[in-house]
C-alpha cells in the first residue's frame, strides 16, 4: 500500500494552481463539446491531444480526464433540451430529460442530471483507486505466460461485446493486430509492412489512426447526417420559480443514484462493455424497482439520474483494467494510452513501480476533476444551454480545421495529412457498417506489448505448450477465451439461423 506521504505529496500536486488551472480548462472544453450534439468524449480527446504534446505528462492526462469528465455530463444537456444527446450514452438521459423539460422544470432536469454525474463519477473514482491499487500490485508478480493470455483473453471478449456481431469484432480486431504490427521487428529488426516508407519504421503514427479515425470519420459522419436532418426543437430556460431541485426532491432520487453508480461501475470494468450499455442497464433497473414504473419516459427524474449516474461511473471504472493491467476497457481509455506513449510512460501495473507518484497524482486531479465539474455545470447552467444553439454548418468546418492543425503541428507534414485522410475514410466505413471501434483501437494498442509476451513465453518454454499445466492462470484464462469463443461463435450462427427464418418467403 502506499505511504501516506505519497498520498498527501500527490493531493498537494493536484491542488496546486497549474493543476486546477489545467484541469479547469479540461473540463470546460469538455463540457462545451459534450453539449453540441455529435461531438462525443472521443471525438474531444483525439482533438485535443495534439494540445497536450508541449505539457507536462501529469498536466497532459490531467487535462484529457477533465475533458473525459466534462464531456460526459454536458452531453446530458442537448439530451434534456434538445432531445438529442451528445453522444450515444446519454440516449437514455433523453427517455425522461425531454419530457421533463418540456413540461416547464427544464433548469430542475439539468440540475439532477449534474448531481447525479458527479455524484457517480467520484464514487466510482473512489472505488477506482480503492482497487486499482492493489490490483496492480497483484498483476506486477505475472509473468509472459499470464500477461499474454489475459490480453488474448481481454481482446476476444471485448471483441464479443462491443459490438453487435462477434464475427464483426474479430474482423476489426484483426485490422488492429495488423496495423500495430508495422514497423521494425522487435527482435530480428527486419521491416514489417513498411512498404518502403521510412515514417512507418517506427509503426502507424498513432496521433493521425486516432484523429483520423475518431474525430475526422465522425465529422464525415455528422456532414451525411447533416444534409437529412431537420432540427430539433430546444427548450429554453425560463425564470419559473417552481423550475428548481429542492433539497428533499434530490433527497429522493439518492437512491436511484447509489445503485445507478454500482451498475455503471461494474460495466466500466469489464472491457469493452461501454458507457450506453451501463446507462440503459441502470435506467431499467431503476424503472423495474420504481413504485411507479409508469412515470418513467414521462418525465421522472430518477430516470435522469439513473441514466446519469451509470454513464459517468462508467468512465473512471473503465480505467481499473487500464491503470492495473495495462489494457484500455474503452475508446476514451485506448485514447489515454495514446496520451501516456507519447510523453514515454507504458501504462498498467509497471506504472505502480516506476511512477508511483505520478499514479497517486493522477487520482487525486481524478477527484478535484470531479468537483471542478460540479461548479463548472451549476454556475454555467445558462451558458452552456446556449451552446446547444451552435448550428452544425458552424461545428464541423471548426472541428475539421483543428484535426488537420492538430497533425500539423506536430510535424508529420504530408505524410500525416494523407494518413489522416485515409483513416478517416477507413473509419467512415467501420461506422458506417457497424464495426467495433472498441476493438481495434485496444487490438491496435496492446498488439505489440501482446507480441512481446508471447515471444518471451515461447523462449522461456521453449516451444513445449505443456508448461501452461504448470502455470494455473495462464491456463485458466488460455480455457476460458476458448471456451468464450465457441459461445460467441454459437450465438453468432444462431442469431443468423434466426434472422434467415424470419426474412425468408
């Protein structure tokens, strides 16, 4: 356990000037992105991680999660008073935000869908670093055997479900593996897939895979979606002294939000699984356990903060595999990897040994994120409600520009314009036909610290398969993908069998 003097060192980093300054600035962009509809958490981290190339490593993560944490809640404001959320988390957040906002208490559905995120959100920070801690400790004593097969294992079940099609998710895994194979052979040195280019000897840039990928393929996205859509009516913040969130009406909804957080928590960490999944998951419960299930979809407000609390607790959550084993449990934790390799630091259990402070830190900024969050929704209640005002033909020329400065900047020249380009149209498509992005970022990412496990176990057994007998949890988690891929297979050829029957004369 640490000591508590790298406990109290690392709150005294977090809350020093610089470091709320950089968090703030997080957390205010996030917010201002979350509430422009189509502008997701991941759109926002691949953008700004150019910004954070000339920062500190510690100001640099700092400044991704607030953005992360602000994102979040501001997507809950186009939910409730435009009905169409930020990203597709806080689709549920519509089911009763909109209702409730058109029935006069708008200011009131805001202020319980922000509670309600921050209250999930530092929650599952807590238990984050109340686990993540020993977790690492515990995965620092694996070996090449172990690690290998728990990534195996981690990639076959994220690819199963995150997506609608495990046959789909192994495919966009696939590309993953291919594309972090590129560049020199770590052990012969020989070129890989380079075709020539002497920028690929060092692998695929990951800054333009990600911006190209993420944030560029969804402004080709929101441009086809643009020219069908035919708005959405807001609903304005009016003076109504019966539109307020009184102390015994947040009171009631405390519960929803304890239990909300719980099912958000526990989704986070499984990889793969994703913020909308934890969102609809908590919102039923929340309506099958109600008095009054009825209400629900007609402006409740424990539907708000059922879907709220799960969506936010879902973002720190998903970082306890990341921080203890090194593996990204969503897009916005790939992305953070991202961060972290590009100011030289390997995320996972190695981190607890090599950068401990650094660890401690980055949970108390998680924390003070958290709070920053807080004043930033409720004293800005109105300011960000007229962001949602921002039209589209304005969002996207906007967003577009930064992408290609951001690559610019960093001095891939033409190189990463057309690499950019040509991830962006291969990212079209992946969305356009349902590929998992969750899958081939975390395939793309943890390919080659996989490679290198599975070389030292194959070295260190040399070639004899039977030391898996010897070693309990390699063979535990070398069963159990196995066993995960013929029930994956077996759904898969059922729900085809299914949708034949039911499609055919």
């Amino acid at each position: 356990m640490p000591e508590l003097s790298a406990i109290t060192g690392a709150f005294g980093d977090a809350l020093t000037l610089h470091s709320i300054m950089v968090i703030l600035g997080g957390v205010l962009l996030g917010y201002s992105v979350g509430v422009i509809p189509g502008l997701n958490r991941s759109v926002a981290i691949a953008i700004a991680i150019p910004l954070t190339f000339y920062m500190s490593a510690y100001a640099a993560i700092a400044f991704l999660i607030g953005l992360s944490k602000g994102t979040a809640a501001g997507s809950a404001v186009s939910a409730i008073l435009l009905n169409t959320p930020g990203e597709a988390s806080s689709a549920a957040t519509c089911l009763d935000g909109y209702p409730m906002a058109k029935s006069g208490q708008p200011r009131k559905a805001l202020k319980v869908g922000l509670l309600a995120s921050v209250i999930g959100d530092l929650l599952a920070t807590l238990l984050l670093i109340i686990v993540v801690i020993p977790f690492a400790s515990i995965a620092l004593k694996f070996g090449p055997y172990e690690l290998a097969a728990i990534l195996i294992f981690a990639l076959v079940f994220i690819a199963g479900m995150a997506g609608g099609s495990f046959l789909k998710g192994m495919a966009a895994g696939g590309m993953g593996v291919i594309l972090g194979t590129v560049g020199l052979d770590p052990e012969t040195g020989a070129m890989r897939f380079t075709f020539g280019y002497a920028e690929l000897m060092e692998g695929v840039p990951i800054l333009p895979l990600v911006i190209g990928t993420l944030a560029l393929s969804e402004m080709f996205v929101q441009l086809d979606q643009y020219r069908r859509n035919k708005g959405a009516s807001s609903v304005r913040l009016g003076n109504n002294p019966n539109d307020d969130l009184s102390f015994k009406e947040f009171r009631s909804t405390l519960p929803t939000i304890f239990k909300s957080t719980g099912v958000g928590a526990f989704v986070g960490a499984l990889p793969g699984l994703g913020p909308s999944v934890g969102s609809f998951m908590a919102y039923g419960l929340a309506k099958r356990g109600a008095k009054d299930p009825d209400s629900f979809g007609k402006g409740n407000p424990n539907g708000i903060a059922a879907a709220e609390a799960a969506d936010n607790a879902v973002i720190p959550a998903s970082y306890i595999p990341l921080f203890g084993l090194g593996i990204p449990g969503s897009v916005s934790a790939a992305l953070l990897v991202g961060a972290f390799m590009i100011h030289g630091i390997q995320v996972g259990p190695l981190m607890l040994r090599d950068h401990p402070q650094m660890l401690f830190t980055i949970f108390a900024g998680m924390i003070v994120a958290s709070l920053i969050m807080l004043a930033v929704g409720w004293y800005g209640l109105r300011i960000f409600a007229r962001v949602t005002d921002v039209p589209p033909y304005i969002v996207i020329p906007v967003v577009i520009f930064f992408c290609l400065a951001g690559i610019q900047v960093q001095g891939y020249g033409t190189f990463g314009l057309l690499t950019v380009f040509g991830f962006a149209i291969f990212g079209y498509f992946l969305k356009k036909h349902d590929y998992s992005f969750v899958t081939f970022l975390v395939a793309f990412i943890v390919t080659p610290m996989l490679e290198m496990n599975l070389r030292q176990a194959v070295i260190l057994s040399g070639g004899e398969i039977s030391i898996l007998l010897e070693r309990p949890i390699a063979l535990f988690f070398v069963v159990a993908t196995g066993l995960m891929v013929l029930h994956l297979l077996w759904s898969s050829y059922r729900q085809h069998r299914q949708r034949y029957r039911s499609t055919a004369p």
